[in-house]
C-alpha cells in the first residue's frame, strides 16, 4: 500500500499536473465547472491531495504546497471573474432607457368633474365657493328659508332626520343661510355638494343628489341680474348658444319666484326626441330674495336685495352626456366611469 502510494506520486508529472489544473480553472465557463476543476485538482481526492498526504521530503513537500498555492490562487481568481462577467451581464439586462411599465391611472368621478367645472365658471365671476356642511339642522334646512311649518318636505317620509332637530340637508339652500348668519353683505357664494331625500330610486332621482346654489346680496339686485348671470353660466356650461328663459313660479325664500330652462343642447330649441320636442330642457329654481329670508339672518331688507338659485346637477350632468338613467353614477361600473 505505502510503496503503491509512493509509486504513484512519483509517477505524476507534476509539472503538466499544475499547467492542466490551470488550463482548466481559467478555461471554466461557470462557477459550476470551476468548482468542478478546483475538486478535481484541489480536492481531498485529488492526485495533489493524496500526493501531499504520502510526501517524505521537505524539497517534495514545497513542490506540492507551491502549486496548491497557486492553484487556489487561480481559482479565487477565476471565481471573482466569472462574478464580475455576470454583474457586468446583469446591468446589460438592466436596460434604464426602456418605458416603464405604464401603472394604470384613475380620474375623477364624472359628477366631481361637473362640481369643479362649476366652480370654475362661479370663481371667473368673482364668486367664492363655500363648503356647507350635510349634516343641518331644521332651522338651516326649512325655518330660516321660510318655509311653512305644513311643507311636506318637512315629513319625515321626505327627509332624513337624525332626530327631531338634525336631519341630511335636503337641498343646498342652506348654504344661504349659513353664510348670511355668518357675515354682512355684500355676499356672492356659490355652495356645491350631496343632498338627500327619501326618494325611491329611479332613473330620475336618487336618494343621495348633487345641486349647486348660487346667492348675490348687494344693493339694487335685480331679477335682470339673476338672468344675466343664468345665461352666462349656462352657455360656459352647454355652450355659446344656448338661450335661458324664466317661468314664474314659487318658492317661501324667494318672491318673486321663477324656474329657468335652458335651449336643448342637441337640437337648439328646434324641438327633438331628446328634449320631448319642446326645444326646452328645466334646469332649476330660483327668484329674488324674500325679505323674511333676510330678516332671519339679521339684514335689513331694506337696504339689501339679492337673488339666489339652485338646480341639481346629477340629471343635467346625465343629459349633457347622454346618460339614460342617473342611478349609473352610482353604480360604479367601470364601463360606464371609464367613458368619462
Ligand atoms: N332649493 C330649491 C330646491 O331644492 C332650489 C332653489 C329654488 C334654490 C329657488 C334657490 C332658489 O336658491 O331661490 O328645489
């Protein structure tokens, strides 16, 4: 066995030993086959291992260690770059003049889309937009507009009530009010934003509606100035043809009291299936302030006159886009959102 071992690592040319060893340590295309290499001539089996193990003489022993040295040497050296090869690989890979990939991007509701069109056309009045609140109370939402303890809007079948003196605002009249209690004329507010009613859902009306109201108090207010400032908001919203007219009408904050309708915006007021072939589409409410409205906040209605309108924005929102039925805003069906 000894003299079978010593045989042996005398045989081995252990010159062409380390030149094949470095061949292939250099020549390994992956960090796999270089560990290969380095078992292969490094390793506890190698003929250098066993060769090592049965060394007599310290002039073999430097021999054998030299090119384990050296060896090992070439394989740190061979290992960091291969490393380097696939970083290098890596960052071709890594190419950061590509697209990114495009992350899809939601927008705005089609009815906080109307809200902000909207005041956008008031604030380039010189309007100011005033957020009122949702929740009210009885005097906000009916006493202080005037409104006779026997208006059916008062029954509970109609509003929301919290209890007897909370409730949802049921429209954004109250917005009038809180900003009358809250500061002298003159006043020019817009205030936009949900209101609620025990409606049934249909295709006309739902529970939960938007309306936008409008309030101008200063000295010498005409019913003139109400239609004047109607025709402009109309045509900023629907277009520059379109005409508004004013049919008498009556509300308990207004008197006198109008509604106002707007020329179709398909046909122009030729007369079309879309506007029933009136020409005609109603938009809303409105008139000049009522002087008991004025008295409740503590104007004087002598020295103050104003006018104030309101119309909801949900069904002219569905009529300018050709909605069919408003219960879709709420649907949230992407198909339909997606459109706007
Ligand atoms: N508040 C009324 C409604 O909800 C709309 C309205 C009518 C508002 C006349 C006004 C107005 O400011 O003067 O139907």
């Amino acid at each position: 066995m000894n003299a079978d071992q010593e045989g042996e690592s005398t045989t081995v040319d252990w010159q062409q030993y380390e030149n094949e060893a470095r061949q292939a340590i250099s020549a390994a295309p992956t960090a796999a086959e270089l560990d290969e290499a380095r078992v292969r001539y490094l390793g506890r089996k190698s003929e250098l291992a066993q060769g090592l193990r049965g060394v007599r003489d310290r002039e073999a022993g430097m021999l054998l260690n030299g090119i384990r040295e050296r060896l090992e040497a070439a394989v740190e050296e061979r290992a960091a770059a291969l490393e380097r090869e696939e970083r290098a690989h890596l960052d071709e890979l890594l190419d950061v003049t590509l697209p990114g990939e495009r992350l899809p991007r939601g927008h705005l509701h089609l009815l906080t889309q109307i809200c902000r069109e909207v005041e956008d056309i008031f604030l380039g009045l010189g309007y100011e937009i005033v957020d009122s609140r949702e929740v009210e109370t009885v005097w906000h939402n009916f006493d202080a507009l005037n409104q006779p303890l026997t208006h059916p809007s008062r029954s509970h079948l109609d509003t929301f009530y919290i209890d007897d003196n909370t409730l949802l605002r049921a429209h954004t009249s109250t917005g009038q009010i809180r900003t009358m209690e809250a500061r002298q004329p003159p006043i020019y507010i817009a205030t936009l934003g949900r209101c609620y009613r025990r409606d049934t859902p249909s295709p006309r009306s739902t529970p939960v509606f938007h309306q936008v109201e409008a309030l101008a108090v200063d000295r010498g207010i005409t019913l003139a100035d109400l239609k004047g400032t109607l025709i402009h908001f109309f045509r900023a919203l629907f277009g520059e043809d379109r005409e508004v007219r004013v049919r008498t009408s009556y509300f308990p904050f207004t008197e006198p009291s109008v509604e106002f309708d707007v020329t179709c915006f398909l046909c122009g007021g030729e007369g079309c299936a879309f506007c029933k072939h009136t020409g005609w589409f109603e938009m809303g409410g409105a008139g000049v302030v009522d002087p008991a409205v004025f008295e409740n906040v503590g104007y004087d209605p002598k020295a103050w006159s104003g006018f104030a309108w309101g119309l909801g924005l949900d069904r002219i929102t569905a009529q300018r886009h050709g909605i069919p039925d408003i219960r879709m805003f709420w649907e949230n069906d992407l198909r339909v959102l997606e459109q706007f």
